[in-house]
C-alpha cells in the first residue's frame, strides 16, 4: 500500500496552507483524539454497546476524512455500519484493522510535520 493511500498529502498542504502556524497544532489534536476515540471504540466493543460503538466510529471517522487520512476514514466507516448490528464480531477485528492503520497515519504526519 502507498503513502497516497494512508495519507493525503494535498488535502494536508491545503490545510498547512489555510493553518498557517496552527497547523502543528491541528495535527497533534488530531493524534491525541483520535488516540482517545480508538479507547472509546475498545470501551464500547468491551461494553458491547453497539450504539456507542457506532457514533464513535461515526465520529472518528469524520477527523480522519477532514485530516486527509482516507484509508483510516474508509476502516471507520466499515466500523460504523458493524455497529449498526447488535453483533460485534466485525467490529472486533475492524477495531484492530484501525489500530494499525493508526499507527501508520501517525508515523506519516509526524513526518509531514518535519518538512
């Protein structure tokens, strides 16, 4: 899988550019909520609060598109329609699935940031 596929690179310099100095800060709000919102997936799987489970999805899925993450937001949308089912299975798996693209995406901007 490309960078292109984990990290929009354009919607990201269109962002620098509207953000000026602020975009460093956009970025690591958009780590550490989104570091908070995966926790909220795990809760709510635990819980098996499929409705909590959605929303947050739902929720995270719309940092991920608006950050430029478009392989992450496509994981949370898969993890928002298997919370829309009162069973979890998919959602378990898809919970890993966005763990680790996380990381990928996280290793990636914090490398956009050092240029």
């Amino acid at each position: 899988m490309t960078d292109r596929q984990h990290l929009d690179e354009e919607a990201l310099a269109e962002l620098q550019d509207v953000m000026e100095d602020e975009f460093d800060v956009l970025i690591q709000t958009y780590i550490v909520d989104s570091r908070d919102r995966i926790a909220s997936l795990k809760t709510a799987l635990a819980a098996a609060d499929a409705d909590a489970f959605a929303r947050t999805a739902h929720s995270l899925k719309g940092s991920c598109i608006n950050i430029g993450a478009p392989r992450l937001g496509e994981l949370c949308l898969e993890a928002e329609e298997a919370g829309k089912v009162p069973d979890l299975v998919e959602a378990s798996r898809l919970v890993g699935a966005i763990e680790q693209e996380f990381v990928t995406v996280t290793s990636l901007l914090e490398g956009f940031l050092v240029r």
